[in-house]
C-alpha cells in the first residue's frame, strides 16, 4: 500500500478532552497516542505536540459543535480534514 501521507494524526475530539493519534511513516511504521484537555492550554499543548511531530494533515472526527475550537488552533499549521457525525445534522 502506498504512504500518501507519512506524517498526519487522527484526532478523537469530545467535549472535555481530545484523544490525539499520531502516525509517522519514516523507516519504520511508529504511532503515539495521547489525550489532550479541550481547555485552551490543552490545545496549545496538542498544537505543540503535532508541530513537534512535523505533522502535515490532521484527520478529525467530532459530533455537535467540539471540533469548532480544536480546528481554530491548528487552522494553518496542518491541513484539516473534519469527519463529522452526519446524523447530528439530519432533518428530523
């Protein structure tokens, strides 16, 4: 399988913390999982660790409105993708 992608994370986002995957295709395969607050010096701490990283793409997933302040923190640092709950936005 080919590697589009050797440096991106996946971002799990709730509203009181959100859990951060790292994924780095070098040499080898190498993944870091860690959970970061959603408060602001939570997201400057995940920011810092992304850029630490040199991640390029962050692939996030959120249901309501949580994934509002995630993405304004890392907007122009990497490129976001948001995988949203379709469900939470469907007519009923």
């Amino acid at each position: 399988m080919e590697v589009l992608h050797p440096r991106c994370a996946g971002l799990d986002v709730h509203k009181d913390n959100v859990v951060a995957c790292v994924r780095l295709a070098d040499d080898t395969l190498t993944q870091q999982v860690r959970t970061f607050s959603t408060t602001t010096p939570g997201l400057l701490a995940l920011l810092d660790w992304l850029i630490e990283h040199a991640v390029t793409h962050v692939a996030m997933e959120a249901t309501g409105v949580y994934w509002k302040p995630v993405w304004h923190v890392l907007e122009g640092h990497a490129e976001l993708v948001l995988g949203a709950n379709l469900q939470d936005h469907a007519a009923t």
